[in-house]
C-alpha cells in the first residue's frame, strides 16, 4: 500500500522563492562591499599593501557571489520541479459537493 504523502506547496513555493531573493540581497550586498573596498583603495589608503590585501579580498569574493546564486537559484528550481512531479502523482479528487458539505457543518457551529 502506498503511503499518501502531504505537501504544503504554497510553503515550498514561499521557501524557493524566499531563497532566490536572499540570494539577490547577497549578490548586490557583495557587490556593494566590492564597490566599498574599491573606494578606499583609489580614494582612502594608499599603502601598497594594504591596496593589494583589499584588491584580494575583493576578488576573492567575486566566486562566492556567483556560487551562492546559482545555487540558490538551481535549489528553487529543484523545489518548483518537485511540486510538479508531486502535482502530476497527485490523483486525489475533492468531492464535488464538498463545499456545500463544510458550509453545512459550519452552518451548525453558528
């Protein structure tokens, strides 16, 4: 016997795309740390070193950004393409006359 299974797809679909966006959020707040560190070096500090350190921390950040996007963004789709394959298995059927069924059973409460 095969076991039912409960999705709250509205949830997942909530989560995936509540991932996506943080993952926007990131990408634009790394991209402003860049632009900060970018400053500095051509406007504040002009020890080479410490010029060379910002450049390497701004480069070093460069990856993690693209990283952290596609894998949010492939997460999200995984999420959507797992709803569907749930939608397409799903062969429960709500009653036609359910409404009218919960209206009366409400109807007795009030």
């Amino acid at each position: 016997m095969a076991k039912d299974i409960v999705c709250a797809e509205a949830e997942l679909s909530i989560a995936a795309n509540n991932l996506v966006e943080y993952a926007d959020f990131l990408s634009r707040t790394m991209e402003s740390y860049v632009a900060v560190l970018s400053e500095i070096q051509e406007k504040g500090i002009q020890d080479d070193l410490v010029c060379s350190k910002l450049s390497s921390i701004a480069q070093s950040l460069k990856p993690y950004k693209t990283v952290i996007k596609d894998e949010c963004e492939d997460i999200a789709a995984d999420v959507k393409n797992y709803i569907t394959e749930i939608s397409k298995a799903d062969n429960f059927k709500f009653p036609t006359d359910i409404t009218s069924t919960i209206a009366s059973l409400v109807a007795q409460f009030l």
